[in-house]
C-alpha cells in the first residue's frame, strides 16, 4: 500500500478495452481527411444523416478545431428518405455553420433525365445526379463514409480511389498505398474519392459512437414501429414503402442497422434504446449490416461493384 509520503507516481487507471484502437483508427481519419484538403483544390463530404457520414464529419470537426469545417457536405436525396435521417441532417448542418450541396433524384426524374425502376427503388439512380453535382461544382476530391468490411466490392477500394472522365472507378487499376503514402494524382476531369474510414469496422463505428457520445437519428434506436415482411427483411410502412395485399402489417420493436431509401432497406428486430445494448448486437452480429437489411444491395452477386463502376459510392 501506498503510504501518505510516498513520491511514487499514481498508478493511472487501465484504459477502456478498444479504445487504443479507436485512437488510432481516429489519428488514421484524421489524418487522411488533412492530407485531402491540403492536397486537393475543391473537395466536398458525402453526408447523408446515416451513422458512418455523422462519425465521418465528427472527424472532420475534430481534424480542423477550432476553425470552420472547409469544405461543405453533399447529399444525393433521392426523394424516398426517412423522414428523420433528414430532419436530423438539416439541424446537423445548421449546428455547425455547414454548407450543403443537395443532388436531386425527384428532379432528374420530373425533368425526363431518369426513370423510376420497376421495383421502386431510387438507390441505384443515385449515380447520375452524384455525377452531375460533382461535374457543377467541380469538386476534384469527394469524402465518403465506405468500410471495407461492408461489402467485397469496397473491400477492394482503396482510401483514395481514382475516378475516370465518366466518374467510373476501374477496381483492375488501383494505385498501391504503402506505407501510408496517397497518390492523389489525377488529370483533367477526372476526380478522387477518399474513405477516412475504410479500415473501421462496425463494431468500431458504434464504439466511438459510445466513446464519443456521438448524437444519431433516433431510428437506429429500437422503436415502436408498424412493418411488413418481404425477401425475409422488415420493412417500414411508409409512403414510398407499401405492403403487398399478402404482406400483413404488423407493430414491432425494430431499429436500423444502416439508413437508405425506406424502400429499399430493412430493420431488425431489437430492443437496444441505448448505446452499451447496440453494441451487444453489434458484437453478437454474424452478417455485415448491408448483407442484413439492404434489398438493392441483392439485385446480384455484383451489384454493389457493378453500381460502383458506374460512378456511384
């Protein structure tokens, strides 16, 4: 035992299992998100309200404290979002003093550009006005929250990743990055996507968020909630998300795993309202969130990389 006189040094308490990973997954984000903006001219931030793009930007915030985040966030709305994933996006944005850039998905298809899919869901049309709103801002580096545990299609990408003149991304022509270093290199209209958190997983995801006390929309928090069964996934009754005649509704305790179009992405069944009970299912999990609750994700085999080649994130 220590005496009173002692001149020993207190011993510091053990540091919470995990967390010498997340400081050095955050130190890796952080790092690449400075290195973007120092080496690109006019970058941007993917940022949707779901919870890698909000972990994404929170890095962002920390990397350049006390100053203004510089660079402004873009969200391609295709019209079919959760109402809360939105209201929580726009009180994100005006909290921080942000600029957001918004892509339409409604407004290319008003105008003729696009065409509603057979099935109803808008994910995939993302692509074209991504592209368009790169092209009319001319944004030369784009932050997306991608991991690579999500899907074997990102599992391929590299933290900085090459876009061609069409916005395409060739997964047979990927740059090495040893050691840490970043080809950043590209040529006339041609861009960048940068990952900051590639290398998280979402066990790590909902770690920080806990470590953090990061806010989130309230539907990834189990709540009451009136669903349907299709393809073996719950889904929301919404607007842009009908049952069938077959398709009994029915009230559950559900909450999202990852946010999309509510017609294209299901909840699980869950009773975590908290943090420390999320990160119980998390762990227990055994198939990646997209696996689990995306329907566009299972149009193939390939569909994530397929989408991917032709420009989307």
């Amino acid at each position: 035992m220590t005496s009173a006189l002692s001149t020993e040094a207190p011993t510091a308490p053990p540091a919470p299992a995990g967390t010498a990973v997340l400081a050095r997954l955050e130190a890796e984000a952080i790092h690449i998100i400075r290195e973007v903006v120092a080496e690109f001219d006019r970058p941007a931030m993917l940022f949707s309200g779901g919870k890698d793009s909000v972990v994404m930007l929170h890095l962002a915030i920390k990397a350049f404290a006390p100053g203004p985040v510089p660079f402004p966030v873009v969200h391609i709305d295709t019209g079919h979002n959760f109402p809360e994933v939105l209201e929580f996006r726009d009180r994100t944005v005006e909290r921080h003093g942000l600029r957001l850039v918004i892509g339409s998905v409604q407004e290319l298809i008003d105008t003729g550009a696009l065409q509603e899919r057979a099935d109803g869901t808008r994910n995939p049309l993302q692509t074209v006005p991504l592209l368009n709103t790169i092209a009319d801002h001319r944004f030369d580096a784009l932050f997306g929250g991608a991991r690579r545990d999500e899907d074997r299609a990102r599992a391929k990408e590299r933290i900085l990743s090459l876009r061609d003149e069409f916005g395409q991304w060739d997964p047979r022509n990927q740059r090495p990055e040893l050691w840490n270093l970043y080809n950043g290199r590209y040529r006339p209209g041609q861009h960048v996507r940068a990952f900051p958190i590639s290398n998280w997983t979402e066990l790590d995801i909902w770690r920080y968020i806990a470590l953090e006390d990061i806010a989130l929309p309230s539907l990834y928090y189990a709540h009451e909630r009136e669903v349907f069964h299709r393809d073996n996934m719950v889904r929301a009754v919404g607007p842009h998300s009908l049952p069938a005649e077959d398709e009994p509704v029915e009230r559950l305790w559900v909450r999202y795993r990852t946010v999309g179009d509510m017609s294209c992405t299901g909840a699980v069944r869950s009773s975590a309202t908290t943090n420390d009970l999320v990160l119980n299912e998390v762990a227990s999990a055994t198939v990646t969130e997209r696996g689990a609750t995306r329907a566009d994700d299972r149009l193939s085999e390939a569909a994530m990389e397929d989408r991917k080649k032709d420009g989307y994130f």
